[in-house]
C-alpha cells in the first residue's frame, strides 16, 4: 500500500508520506496506551507543577484555539497555561481568553494595555508563572497529548537539569505534519551554528530569572539569546534531550519568523557575539545561508603543528597530498612526518629522499606488519608540535585555510579531536562526520554520498558541529590530549582506530568537532586498496570483533544522532526506533529493589469503597503492610478524597484505572504496579478491595514471607479462606465471608480464586493473565509449598500459612445490596452463581483460625466512626 500511494502522490510527496506513514507506526497514542500514561503519571513522586508561557498578538483565533486545546488535552494534568496578550487589536481574542480562563482554572491571562513586542510580553506571562519549569509555545503552534508527560519524567528523573528539549516538526495550515527535526542530545558547537533548542524549549524558572528573563532588543532570536545566556551557567550534563516529537510548528506565510527571518538572523549573529564576549571568547560570529558560523582566532603566538602522514609506495599519491600541503596551506607553522612502511619502490624512494632535504620535512622508517596506529603513536611520540595532525597520503588540500580553521577548533577549552569535511574527487562526499553504529557492520560509518549541492539534514552538512568520532584520514588534536588518551589502539592496526580513540577522548569529557570550512580531497583506498584480500578480510573481522568487545552496545545509540533516524541511509527515518524503553515508555520494564527496605506492599483496585476502605488500610497496616497502592476503578462517591485524607497517615499511591484496557482492568493495572512500581517493596500482595490478608498466630508478616525465601519460594498463591457467622439477621457484629469452597465444581481455588504473593527482587517476570492467578517463569507454590498446577480437592482446606479473608466486618446488607449485583471492581462472569442460598452459614465455631479476632477489634478501636461500628 505504501508503494501504491507513492506511484499514485507522485515522487514529490514520498517523503511526506514516509513520515506520515511513521507517524502512524510509532506515534498513535491508542486507548490502553493512553491508560498506561495516565497510571504512569499517577505513580510519579512528587509531579511538578510546568508552566506553559504563551504569547499572544493579533493570532488566528482558530489556531489560538486549537493551541490553547493542545494543552488543556495534556496527558499530564499538573500544568498550568500562562497566556499574555500584546495587545492584541481583535476584541474576540480578548472575550475568548477570559472564557478558557474562566473554564479552566489552570489558564491565567493577562492583557497589555498597549504593544510591548515578544519578549517583554513573554516576561508577562514568565510573572504569572508559580511552576517551578517554564516551557515555551507560540499562540499558533501545538504540542502533542504527552509532551508535558515525557517532560515531567525527565524533571524528576534527574533533579540536576536546568534545559530540556524535544524533537519538533512543522505543521501546515491544513493540519499535515511534516519535516520533523529529530535531534541529538547536546551538542555545544552545533548550537553555536543553529538554534536546536528552540521547540521544545523547557526551562527551570529560577534560571530564567537569574539571567534576566527575555531582552526585548533580541526580538526575532529571544530564545536563542535566552538560551545562549543560560548554558552559561550550568554544564552540558544538565541540559536534557528528549527524542520525541512533541512540538508541531505551524508553518504558514504570517508566522513572525517567516516575515522577519532576516531580522531574526541578524539578532541571532548579535546574540552569538554578545555570548562569546561574555565568556572572554576570542572569536566572531557571522550568518550563513544554513546558520551561523563562529570564526576563531588563532592565539598571538602561533604553535608549531606536527602533520603526520603514514605512506608505503604509491609515490603518486604521497607527492599530490604533500605537494598541496606545502603549496596551498596558509598556516605555515607546521612540520610535516612522513613515516614510510617498507617502500621498496626506486621512485617512491626518491621521492622520500629528495622531499626529506625540506626544512619542515622528516621521513621515519618503519618495519614490521602494517598498523596504522602504532605507526602514528610513535610519530607522535617524535613529533615537536604542540599539536598532532593525523592525515593519509592519499589526501589533497582544496581550501587554504583548512589547517588554521582546524587548529583554532582544537585549542578551544574541552576539544578533542578536530575532523574536516572530506571529498570523494567526483565531487561527492566522503566524510561528514562519523556515526557510531552506521552501516552494515553497525559499528560505525561516514557520512558520505551527499553532493556540493545538497546542504545536508537541517543544513548541517554546512555547520560547525560534534559527532561522537571523525576519521583520522584528516584529523586534528592537541599533543597532551592525544597522550592523555593513550593515543591509538594499537590491538586495532587497520580499522577503528580513529572511532575507538574519539571514543576514549569523549570517555575522558572531550568533545569531538566537524567543521565544513576545511575542505580536502580524499582518493580512499590509495595506500591499502579495498579490503579483498583475505588475511585483510580476517584482519577486519579482528578490529570489528574488538570494538564490539570493548564499546558493546554503545555503538548503536550515538548520543549524536537521534535514535528515530536510520543506521542504513544517514538521516532518513527508522523504521524501528532504537529508544531505550519502547514507544512513549509503555514497556513493561522489570525494576527491582537492589537491597532489601523492609516495606511490604499491598495493590487492590476498588469500586466506591468510602464506608470501608479505612478499614481496610488500617487492619493491613497492623498486620504489617507499609505501602498501599490504590486503583481507582469508576469510582462515583468520595473514596478518592478519603484516600487522600488517609495519606497524611500512610503510605498511599492513588492510580486511575480506566474501564477494561486492553481486557481486565484489574489484570491491566496488576501488570503495571507489578512493572513499574513495585521494585519499592520487598513483598507485594495483589488482593481485592474487600478481602483481608493475614498471617498465621499473628506473627509478623514479613517474618513469614521472608521464612518461604528460604525455600527459593518467590511467589505465593494464597488460598482464601472461608469464615463466617450464623447471626447475621441484620448486621453482623462478627465476619461474612464469600464461601468460595462452595462454588461451581469448575471454579476450585487453585483454577480461579487463588490470591498472590510477590517477592520483588526475583530475577524473573511475573505477569497476570487472571487477576485471581499469578504465573512467572519459575515455579509458584501454595502456603504449603505445593505447586499450584496440583490438583487440589476444594474440600481439602489446609490452610497453614496465610490465608485472606473475604468480606471481613462487612455486612450480609451490604453484600446483598452492593457486591451481589453490581461487582466490586470485578468482572461479572460470576452473577449466574451469585443467587440466593448459594452460599453457606457459618457458625462461630466453624472459624478455621480464630486470631483474626485479635485483628479485628484493634482496628475498630483505631476508626473512630458509626459505619464501622454498626
């Protein structure tokens, strides 16, 4: 179908049909997945409160709107929308303001009497702002349903940031996505050639205010120079790249950069420029067709640059790349080492000879097998610059200024390795950087292929910027660095040597530079020729085999290249996306406890349970339970606020579980605390809201449960035991219990009503099909350490162990009126059973354990209140 709708769009429109086509393949938010948020967002520890500033001025109504809606349809529910208006002339975009404001107490709006300009009206808007992160939307641009989400996890995931932002695309006027940007993670020499942060740009406020908030003499570039003004305070590791797409960007011909986009540029240079002054930057910074540029000066006293050339025969080779070294270089405070590998060829030899006499010329001789990098760790070792250029001798220089554009790279503070943009001599590229992790032995791979023409993704094949490695077939690096990383790895004689050394330079907190504006020819091959040979073949495999060792899976996720794009063909979109969790973080990932807490967790979902969930907290926590989390199932009285209440006291998680996700609501949200959540206990029980697990003799429960791990008993099924009492004409003053022993002959508690156990630092995978049933890929034992597939006799209770009580202190009305005809959080399947004399009277004596007494009472004693007494 694909193929079809592109013969049938034409050839013009495939790439907007790829992306759509992506967007509907790792994008679509379905019912179940929006649930999980929703869950997720619920268990998040202290949620923060994001203010979103929006300026406004003259907007689109609809568009407005449409904005306004894309953050009040927000996932994430903790946020609040501060709208400042420029005075706008329209009197309905002022009466439609007041109304969302009205409507939604989490809009606050605020009007300028007269014109001010963006950035003053946004520093309106940053006062109305209580959150303690700020992110940036204009009036006709939207945001996705979970970009406030994903922002939140990253704010709590690491205290330390100060800068997040996100992947964006543009929107036109009809509502089409296109052109979407997917970004690397930060990358300070590329932002000093373009704007990345730009959509979504999120702030911690208290930074914002520091620097001064927005400068209304940098309209067109207020957040660029924003930003530019902020990086200056924190470190690279506190800004925060998120690797979605979460802002859409409307395109459309009225837009304020479309009409002042030379304004913007020229702000854009002056904010650059007021920056590298501030930070005592010797360098200017002008604009180009794709961004901007930073020249660099050259220190006052020039250092001496060692230039490094291994070479065997090919004296055709050897000759162009020095001649154009010597002839077209401008920089001329270089020496330049020639390390010859058993050249046997008379005219190569001579050449060797003759070019040797130069001033600025050495040959050293080398012997044994070829290895490029040992051949260059001794060249260096010999080398009398304070800088080392590693360069093949089958290079040829084109712009003059290559070795001083690349030599100021490198003496800038934190710089590693310096590469240059290589061609092909047909005018192709050859490298423009290297991508970890691209090409077919996804290990790494140039950027190449592109024309002179063709100005790169973003226009970056024209920017300054970083890659986690470039090619040592033209790179530059200050001596003491390259020492300090050990040099090249000689256990890497062929290739990857220059990606495992710019490796270790980021390893060490170096980072690695491309620039475009030092431009050489490379005839690759010259020396060697293509890897046909097979001792070569044999000798590739080794190199390829030793990074894998060494770097592993690193080499796949390329903090420089988003995990949305190909490792195939260089920036195109990846089918599959190599994100650490799965799409919108809806995998179900294990986490464990590494040490053991001493908490033990309870999980239940419930259905309006105000009357008795006080009750029920309170006599699990006697029996030792620490943590309680809540599902919320269609609640319709007050037992969320009673929760709330409750939690001043315990340790409660509330959730909001919608009806049958992706099936059972309850398997659903038993999955998810047992996924997600519950690594924060050591035990964790999965009962129902009006049942009441405890322990045998009232022992301490976390003894008991700790007693089976000694058994490599990881998992309980718990029988539920069957109490009850003869007087419950009105309302009893002891136990009623749901007498499943007396169910359906298919219904045995070992097929459907067996309740579980978790230990949570097991190394395996527990999931629930059945919310009555738990399974794992080891065996599950009942309380007397039985497997649970045994055939056990209903009419065999041994319960030895720990039992549940169904229905405990709740009364035959109750029962009859609420859990008889409508369910408790439960799936109807069982009504046809639930008829009149169905089940069997108890008597006093008939308690199979009578210390639930000595439960019972204390927890009345501690609820104070007349429904519980009854």
């Amino acid at each position: 179908m694909h193929g079809i709708r592109i013969r049938i769009s034409g050839s013009e429109n495939v790439v907007a049909l790829e992306y759509q086509t992506w967007i509907d393949l790792h994008e679509g938010l379905d019912s179940r997945s929006k649930a999980f948020l929703r869950l997720k967002i619920d268990s998040l520890e202290n949620p923060p409160l994001l203010s979103v500033l929006m300026p406004t001025y003259d907007s689109n109504i609809i568009w407005l709107k449409e904005a306004i809606e894309s953050v009040r349809g927000q996932l994430y529910p903790n946020w609040e929308l501060c709208i400042a208006d420029d005075a706008s002339g329209n009197p309905e975009i002022k009466s439609f303001l007041m109304e969302c404001a009205q409507d939604d107490a989490r809009i606050k709006v605020i009007f300028s009497p007269e014109k001010k300009g963006i950035s003053e009206t946004t520093n309106a808007a940053l006062g109305l702002a209580n959150g303690q992160w700020i992110a940036l939307l204009d009036h006709d641009d939207l945001i996705s349903i979970d970009a406030l989400y994903h922002v939140a996890v990253a704010v709590i995931s690491d205290p330390n940031l100060y800068i997040i932002y996100s992947d964006e695309d543009r929107i036109d006027s009809g509502g089409t996505r296109f052109s979407p940007y997917f970004k690397g993670d930060w990358s300070p020499d590329l932002f000093y050639s373009q704007n990345f942060i730009s959509h979504l740009g999120v702030y911690k406020k208290e930074l914002v205010k520091q620097v001064g908030g927005f400068r209304s003499n940098f309209d067109g570039s207020q957040d660029y120079d924003l930003a530019l003004r902020c990086i200056e305070h924190i470190k690279s590791h506190q800004i925060y790249h998120i690797p979605r797409v979460l802002y859409h960007w409307r395109s459309h011909e009225n837009s304020f950069s479309y009409q002042n986009s030379i304004l913007s540029k020229n702000t854009g240079v002056r904010a650059l420029n007021e920056h590298l002054e501030r930070r005592s930057i010797v360098a200017h910074a002008t604009s180009t067709d794709a961004g901007y540029r930073i020249k660099y000066s050259l220190p006052a006293y020039a250092p001496l640059v060692s230039l490094i050339i291994p070479t065997h025969n090919r004296v055709d080779l050897l000759r162009r790349a020095v001649s154009s070294i010597l002839d077209k270089t401008e920089y001329q405070n270089y020496e330049l080492i020639i390390i010859d590998h058993r050249s046997d060829e008379i005219e190569t030899l001579t050449y060797l000879n003759e070019i040797s006499m130069a001033k600025n010329v050495r040959v050293i001789q080398v012997d044994g097998d070829f290895n490029f990098s040992k051949f260059n760790n001794r060249a260096v070792n010999e080398a009398n610059g304070s800088v080392v250029g590693l360069l093949n001798n089958d290079i040829e220089v084109i712009s003059p200024d290559w070795l001083g554009e690349m030599l100021s790279l490198s003496l800038q503070p934190g710089v590693g390795a310096v590469g240059a943009r290589l061609w092909y001599p047909d005018g192709t590229l050859q490298h423009g950087g290297v991508l970890l992790g691209y090409g077919p032995s996804r290990i790494a791979g140039h950027i190449h292929g592109m024309t002179l023409e063709d100005k790169g993704y973003f226009g970056r094949a024209e920017l300054i910027q970083n890659f986690s490695a470039v090619t040592a077939a033209c790179l530059l690096v200050k001596k003491s660095v390259y020492l300090e990383a050990g040099g090249l790895d000689e256990n890497l004689p062929v290739d990857y040597n220059d990606v495992d050394f710019c490796l270790r330079l980021t390893k060490l907190g170096y980072r690695n530079i491309w620039t475009p504006y030092a431009e050489l020819y490379h005839y690759e091959h010259g020396t060697r020729g293509k890897i046909l040979h097979p001792q070569k073949t044999n000798q590739l495999k080794k190199d390829m085999e030793y990074m894998q060792m060494r770097w592993g899976s690193y080499l796949v996720q390329d903090p420089k290249y988003s995990p949305n794009l190909d490792l195939d063909e260089a920036f195109r979109l990846c089918p599959l996306p190599r994100l650490d969790e799965k799409q919108h973080g809806l995998g179900m990932k294990r986490k464990f406890s590494r040490e053991e807490n001493n908490q033990l967790g309870i999980c239940t979902i419930i259905r309006n349970r105000e009357q008795w969930i006080e009750e029920w907290i309170s006599f699990h926590h006697l029996t030792g339970f620490t943590n309680f989390y809540i599902g919320l199932h269609k609640c319709s009285d007050k037992t969320e606020q009673k929760l709330l209440e409750l939690s001043q006291k315990y340790k409660i998680k509330i959730y909001h579980v919608e009806d049958r996700v992706g099936g059972s609501p309850q398997t659903f949200f038993y999955n998810f605390i047992q996924n997600e959540v519950a690594y924060e206990v050591d035990w964790m029980a999965f009962i129902d809201g009006d049942e009441y697990l405890f322990s045998p003799e009232q022992k301490v429960l976390k003894s008991v449960l700790d007693s089976f791990l000694e058994k490599n008993v990881y998992a309980l099924a718990i029988y539920w035991a069957c109490f009850g009492s003869s007087n419950f004409v009105t309302e009893p003053s002891g136990l009623i219990i749901e007498n499943y022993r007396h169910r359906a002959p298919d219904d045995f508690p070992v097929n459907k009503h067996i309740k579980s156990v978790v230990y949570q630092r097991v190394p395996g995978f527990i999931s629930f099909n059945n919310p009555h049933l738990v399974s794992a890929d080891f065996q599950v034992f009942d309380e007397i350490l039985r497997p649970i597939n045994t055939p056990i006799s209903p009419y065999e209770p041994s319960f030895t162990s720990l039992r549940i009580n169904h229905y405990l202190c709740q009364s035959r009305k109750y029962f009859d009126k609420v859990k008889k005809f409508s369910g408790n959080a439960d799936n109807d399947s069982s009504d046809e059973i639930k008829k009149e004399g169905w089940w069997i009277r108890h008597d006093r004596n008939d308690l199979l354990d009578h210390s639930v007494e000595s439960y019972v009472h204390p927890v009345k004693n501690l609820i104070h209140r007349e429904a519980v007494e009854k």
